[in-house]
C-alpha cells in the first residue's frame, strides 16, 4: 500500500483534512492527540517538512521536540527521536513494547543526534508503545480531571 503524505505546501490542512487523510486509523490518532493533550504542555505547530515530508504536528517545548506525527492516505507516521540517555531508559522497556516498534529500535541505526524512529501505528500496542518512548523523553503528567 502506498501511504501518501500531504504535500501540498500551499495549502495548510485542517483538523478534519488530517483525520479525513488518516481514515481508518483515525482512533489510533485521535487516541494519541488526546493523550499529548492531556499528558504534556507541549504546544502542537503545524509544520510544513517540505515535498520528502509534507504537512504534520510537531509538538515542541524549549526548542525540542516531543514527538512529529505526518498524516498519510490510510495512516500516519510518528516520528520520535531517541538520544542516548532516553535509549538506556528504553532498553528497560523493550519488553513491554510492541513486537514492530521493538524491531524497528532494534533495526534502527543510532546516529551522532539520537536514533530516529518512523512508525507508523496499526494497532493499539503501538500507540502504547510510542506513549512509553515519550515517557523517556519526559515524565508525562497526571492526566487532567
């Protein structure tokens, strides 16, 4: 299957244009927007990577990302950069990750600025597991009441 970004950097998407690009992964995404609103004070940009990325949510605080999330035909990518220090926290969890998101860490290469992770979700243990990562990036916080 091919998964088409939104690369039409003229014209900024709405809410609705990424969920309706997503389809049936909506809940995935949804679950997770909901999540980084209820757990981190990151402030979600919408960002044009240019004509390889396309338009997606970067959630940012102090000039460092949380995490990227780049809507495609059918899915979405959810890109988390891991430095050195949070890949020790991860290697406790590797078993509480799901069986993709584990080889993909496993397969990917670490680079001078952190191992990049794309993943793309398609199922709820993957959701679960990105909320694991981040939690290594930075505590979440109790969720609101």
């Amino acid at each position: 299957m091919s998964y088409e970004r939104m690369l039409d950097g003229e014209t900024e998407p709405t809410q609705d244009d990424m969920l309706n690009t997503v389809g049936e992964c909506a809940g995935l995404w949804l679950d997770l927007l909901e999540y980084l609103e209820t757990h981190y004070d990151h402030v979600p940009e919408l960002d044009f990577g240019g004509k390889k990325y396309g338009w997606g949510i970067r959630y940012r605080k102090s000039g460092k990302t949380l995490i990227t999330l780049l809507p495609e035909t059918g899915a979405f990518t959810a890109l988390v950069v891991l430095g050195g220090k949070e890949m020790e926290k991860v290697q406790a969890l590797l078993d509480e990750l799901s069986p993709e998101v584990r080889t993909l860490i496993e397969n990917t290469q670490q680079l001078h600025d952190g191992r990049w992770l794309w993943i793309r979700p398609r199922c709820e243990a993957d959701i679960t597991s990105i909320k694991a990562l981040l939690g290594t990036k930075r505590r979440p916080r109790e969720g609101k009441h």
